[in-house]
C-alpha cells in the first residue's frame, strides 16, 4: 500500500458504534456509580437510537467500497464491561481489511484491569500496552497514529484526557514521521466547541499546540456523533468528524455513518478527497459531504 505506487490508498473512519451489550447483563453489583447511571440510560433511550442494524449497514458499505484501512475512532461498548471488550473484538474480526482503534470514554467508564478490557483489541492497536500510547503503524507513504485520550470519570462525566507523557511521545513519533502522510486517531475532538464542557477533551490546548508545532495531514476524532469538519485551531489541519455508525437520529448530519478518506501523493503534497456517506432506514444511503483538498508538503 505505497502511495507513489497506486492512485490513492482509501481510509475508512468509523466510530462510535456501540455495540449491544450482552443480552444477559452480569449482576447488579458491577453496575456501581456511573455504571448504574449508564444503564438506566441506555434501557430508558438510547437501546432505541443505537441500532445494531445500523452499524451493520455501515460495515458492509465500507466492505463494498475496499477500503485499504480501516480506523475506528473508539466507543465500540456501552458500558466498558469484560464481555463487551470480546464482543467488540469479535466484531473487529469481521472487518474486511485491516483495521485500527483507539478506546473511546465508554471503553473505560470505569477503571477496569487493562488485561481484562482493551488489551483484547491488541490486534488492532498494534499491541500497545496501557501506558504507550500513541502507537503508529506505517503503511509505505502513510503513517497512522493512534491516540487514546480515554480516562474513567465521575458520573454525568465524559472528559477525555491524553496527558503529558502520551504527548510528548505524540510529538516525537510526529517528528520521525515528518516524510509521511501523517494521520492522527483520537477520540475526544482537540478544539473547543464540537462537544459540551462535560464532554471535552480536557487538555485540548496541549494537543492541539503539539499537532499544530510538529504538523499532521488530518486528525481523526469521533466523540461528537457528528458529521463535522473544522481545524486544529491556528493551523489549516484538517479535524474530521463522524457520525455514529450505529445511531437513529431526527438531525440529518447525526445519521449512522462513516468517513471515506481517499489520500493521494501529489507533486506538491498530499491530495486529500473525503465523502461522508450516511443512512437511515427509511431513505438508505445518501452521501452528505464531499471535500477535496491539497495539504502542501511542509504544511502538515
């Protein structure tokens, strides 16, 4: 998959599917705090708008458009439970070309041992161990780069966190990567606005400074449920999001959807091509979006 050997090498970005969670729920004593509150939503509204019918619809698309990659922008569980860390990865095991993750605020509601939880998705985070993130993975011209920005947090909480250590790696791996297409994974959006406070990333700023210092192509994020695009703030970078793969929903930019991501090497840099596609059961598919533009060689 070399860039300057092929036309374009296709990504598919995808997040938030949120699977169902196993159809008989351990006992009550594991839903303490937050848990409780999760599942008391989750019975009360949002069984009813995250349809497994849904995120299947977005997988087999993204199936027929053969991608070359695949990334998944975290929150595949509802409630960061053992059985849904294996059902997502079964899940995982069903993508039709490689496939990417990084965890999302579902994934670590509460604090879980690392082994029990997302260490069985190793083989979609290049077997990262809990304290290494951000993890790459090179694809000839194309570097990915995958940062998890999720931490438990008190009830009525959903903040993201990547901290001063996973930054300082972010920067160096930015740095060594410099001659790549550069492609960052996160789940909680690195600029102000796109999701509420309680929501936030919560060292937005410092990522941000770091991705606009050391440079990107794109960032990928996933978090809002939205179908947005905007920058890193002072740079021209572009910050991507996406819908829920698996959601219902009455607002058209929040129909289940995902990210067809075309990346082409150019005299002059990295042409970038985006089309969303999105789908409700009542009217099918319909593509909501299409962007095209060049990221200069030295702009990101």
């Amino acid at each position: 998959m070399t860039l300057t050997e092929t036309p374009s090498v296709v990504l598919a970005h995808l997040s938030d599917v949120h699977l169902p969670p196993p159809a008989s729920l351990p006992s009550w004593r594991h839903f303490t705090n937050k848990r409780a509150l999760s599942v008391a939503s989750w019975k009360r509204h949002r069984v009813h708008h995250h349809l497994p019918a849904l995120s299947d619809a977005v997988r087999d698309d993204m199936h027929a458009a053969r991608p070359d990659l695949i990334l998944n922008t975290g929150d595949l569980t509802n409630f960061g439970l053992r059985e849904e860390f294996s059902n997502a990865a079964s899940w995982l095991g069903t993508m039709a070309a490689p496939c990417l993750v990084v965890p999302g605020n579902h994934d670590a509601m509460v604090r879980e041992p690392w082994h029990d939880t997302a260490a069985k998705w190793a083989d979609w985070t290049e077997k990262t161990a809990e304290g290494a993130f951000p993890y790459q993975r090179e694809e000839g011209d194309l570097a990915i780069i995958g940062v998890n920005s999720a931490i438990p947090t008190p009830p009525f909480m959903a903040c993201g966190r990547v901290g001063a250590a996973q930054r300082a790696r972010l920067a160096e791996i930015l740095d060594t990567t410099r001659d790549k297409c550069r492609v960052v994974m996160i789940h909680h959006p690195p600029r102000a606005g796109l999701v509420p406070w309680r929501k936030s990333l919560l060292d937005l700023k410092a990522v941000a400074a770091i991705i606009a210092q050391h440079g990107a192509a794109l960032v990928l994020h996933g978090h809002s449920h939205d179908a947005t695009l905007s920058t890193i703030p002072g740079t021209s970078i572009p910050l991507i999001g996406v819908p829920s793969a698996s959601l219902q929903s009455s607002r058209p930019w929040r129909h289940s959807g995902w990210n067809r991501i075309a990346i082409a090497r150019q005299s002059a840099g990295w042409e970038i091509d985006l089309t969303t596609r999105q789908f409700t059961q009542a009217e099918g598919w319909r593509c909501s979006r299409h962007r095209n533009w060049l990221i200069r060689d030295g702009q990101g």
